[in-house]
C-alpha cells in the first residue's frame, strides 16, 4: 500500500502513485513482438498500447495506466522459458533499482482506453490478463474497446467500484477456462469462484459469465478472447446470467 497517493474518504476513491512516464523511451518499439501477434493481438494495438520490448531482461514490457493515463506500473512478461517457470510469466520490472510495481486490484488495465464505451454502451468484459484486452482490442477495434483486465482470477471491491463509475450496468466476467473436463473438481472450484462474485456484486449491478460451461468451445487454460472474433462473439451471445 505504498504505492497509494491518496484516498478520497468521502468516496472511497484511491489514486495510485504516479511513476516517471519518460521511462517508457528507455523500450525498443521498433522490434516485432512475434509471439503476441502470432496470439491474434495487431502491431497497431501494441503501437497504441505501448508494448514494447525490454533488451536487457528479455522481455516484454507492458506499462499499467490509470482510468486518467498517468502510468502506475510496469510489468515485464518474459521471453526466456527457465525464468518464465522459475518466476512465473509476468512480473513487475525493475530497472536501475527502481521496481515498478503496482497493487493490481486496485486498478483495471485497460481502463484508460474503454472508460467512454463502457459510459455509453452501460457494459464492460472482466478478462483476466492484459492479453485478453489486447486481443479484444484487435478484433473489435482499439476505438471500440469495452475490456479491462483485473489481472488475476478475481474481481476486488475496488475494480468493480470503478466499473460502476465509469457506467457500467452489466459486467461481463470472461475468465479463462481452467478445467479440463465439466464437473471436475477444477471446474467445481471456478464456478463457486464466479458464484461468489454474483453473490458480492450481483445486487448493485448484472453480472453475466462467458463460461464454457459444456466444454465444448475453449481448451483448457484458455480466454475466450484467445480464439478469434466468432468464438469470442458466441461466448458473448451465450453467456451465462444469473
């Protein structure tokens, strides 16, 4: 919690501590992500996102914004197999001893980019990882965007505050699909996951679920953004509401 600037009592508002923005030159933008635009995600969306690439750690630099674009984190997901198992994929940056980290529920990735869709179109889709948003991103247009990222497999108190702020009267969670067969113990635990989100939030707003719930559409470990534009679109008309 060191990296909260300020809360705003009256509103229960917090605004995250700001880092240096003109850390983001020290990137290479020029070089093809190839990994990335082989998962359906455009060189426009990572132009306009600010994904670049990190030479000196091998990695792939994604800068966390604020719903106002102030940068507030910095995560690197790494390129190199051994560090990716050892220290998991994505992990906030340290560069000249500085570590850009950020609390992550406390703030929607993608925000910044979908905060006027979400006021006019009165939803937003919950995915899990800055991926996901990307990819959304490219298949229904940057300029079109409704996703945000809540960074794990929850969704805090605070990220669905700042969803009905932006005007959100339906929240979509598309959270990638863990089991491998229904009704496996797996698929047991994620749907008391997304149960309890419904039972927390499911009075102050609608909550619905992308959930492929036959296992008929996603394999496991999967978004239902990974996939492309007409399995995400099914998903979508299909989702589940409670």
């Amino acid at each position: 919690y060191d990296r909260i600037q300020e809360i705003d009592v009256s509103t229960n508002r917090i605004t995250l501590k700001e880092y240096d923005s003109s850390i983001l030159n020290c990137f290479n933008y020029n070089v093809l992500i190839t990994p990335w635009i082989e998962e359906n995600i455009s060189q426009e969306v990572l132009r306009k996102t600010k994904i670049g690439y990190y030479p000196g750690g091998e990695k792939i630099t994604i800068p966390h914004f604020d719903s106002s674009d102030r940068l507030v984190g910095l995560r690197g997901r790494a390129l190199i197999t051994e560090e990716a198992d050892r220290f998991g994929k994505y992990r906030p940056l340290t560069i000249n001893k500085v570590l850009y980290s950020h609390p992550l529920g406390m703030n929607l990735y993608g925000l910044n980019w979908a905060k006027e869709n979400i006021k006019a179109f009165k939803k937003a889709i919950v995915v899990e990882s800055e991926k996901s948003v990307l990819q959304y991103m490219t298949f229904m247009g940057a300029e079109n965007s409704i996703a945000v990222a809540c960074c794990g497999s929850s969704l805090s108190s605070h990220q669905f505050q700042m969803l009905l702020e932006a005007g959100a009267s339906e929240i979509i969670i598309a959270f990638d699909k863990d089991f491998e067969e229904s009704y496996d113990e797996v698929f047991k635990k994620q749907v008391r996951n997304l149960t309890n989100i419904h039972k927390k939030f499911g009075s102050y707003a609608q909550i619905s679920f992308m959930f492929d719930k036959e296992n008929n559409i996603l394999p496991q470990k999967t978004s239902p953004t990974e996939l492309g534009k007409e399995v995400f679109m099914r998903m979508f008309k299909e989702r589940i509401m409670l």
